[in-house]
C-alpha cells in the first residue's frame, strides 16, 4: 500500500469514528488536492520520497507529504474558519501522534512542521493549516 493511500485510509477512519461534537465529526477526506471541497477537509498532497532496499526488499522510505485542513471562510468570518482549521488540525496531530503506525500501515509517521493561513480556491477564502509529514524515515526499525 503507498503511504498516501495508508494515510487516507487512516484519516477515514478517524473521521468516522469521530464523536458528534469533534471538530472532525463531518469532515470529508480527499486522497487528494484536486477534488471539489464543499465544506471542511482534510487533503493529502503528493509524496516526495526515496526508494531502495530494505529488509530485502525494495520499498519506499523517507515519504514527504503534506496535508492540509481546509475551512472555508462563511460570510467573511476569518476569524471563525481559522479557529474550525485550528481544531480539526489539533485532532488531527493527536490522532497521528497517538498513532504512528497509521493503525498498522506504516512503520511510522511524524509530524515534522505545520502552518497555518490562508488559500483562495476558485475564487472563495479557506482557512488553510499544512502539516510536513514523514512516513517511515530512514534509519526506523519497525519492520
């Protein structure tokens, strides 16, 4: 499985089993960054990463990827949607720093950086944070 896809699959099921009042309760998950948002999201960008042999077998470590949560900013409240981004992102490094293996996909997952601020998508204000993810660095034993 790539390590974007164990991060999807991780991140749904997160979202899914969010309570009512979770800031995730309700959010959708994208694979990617090129699909339609119609309200909060978390969007998996591309990977940068390196291949070659380990544990006797080729595999891809030291796995770069960005995520992003996106709220869109309702009735220019600026305030509110950075706030809803700040939450969701919140749940979302607990839910990755509770769980490295990503339930059982990965060797380990880290979160290296985020920030926060703000995107135009089509024309319309999001509140934006991107996480810098690692997925099994290099020198990780878990295997």
């Amino acid at each position: 499985m790539s390590p974007e896809r164990a991060l999807y699959e991780y991140l749904t099921d997160t979202v899914a089993a969010a309570a009512a009042t979770d800031a995730l309760a309700g959010a959708a998950v994208h694979s990617t960054r090129y699909t339609e948002i119609a309200g909060p999201v978390l969007r998996i960008g591309e990977p940068r990463l390196d291949v070659g042999p380990r544990a006797g077998e080729w595999k891809e470590f030291n796995v770069e990827l960005l995520l992003e949560v996106v709220c869109r900013v309702d009735n220019q409240d600026f305030n509110a949607a950075r706030e809803a981004v700040r939450k969701m992102s919140l749940e979302v490094a607990r839910a990755i720093q509770t769980d490295g293996s990503l339930g059982g996909r990965v060797c380990d997952c880290r979160i290296v950086k985020a920030t926060r601020g703000w995107a135009r998508i089509k024309t319309a204000p999001f509140a934006v944070q991107v996480f810098r993810l690692v997925i099994d660095p290099f020198g990780f034993s878990g295997e």
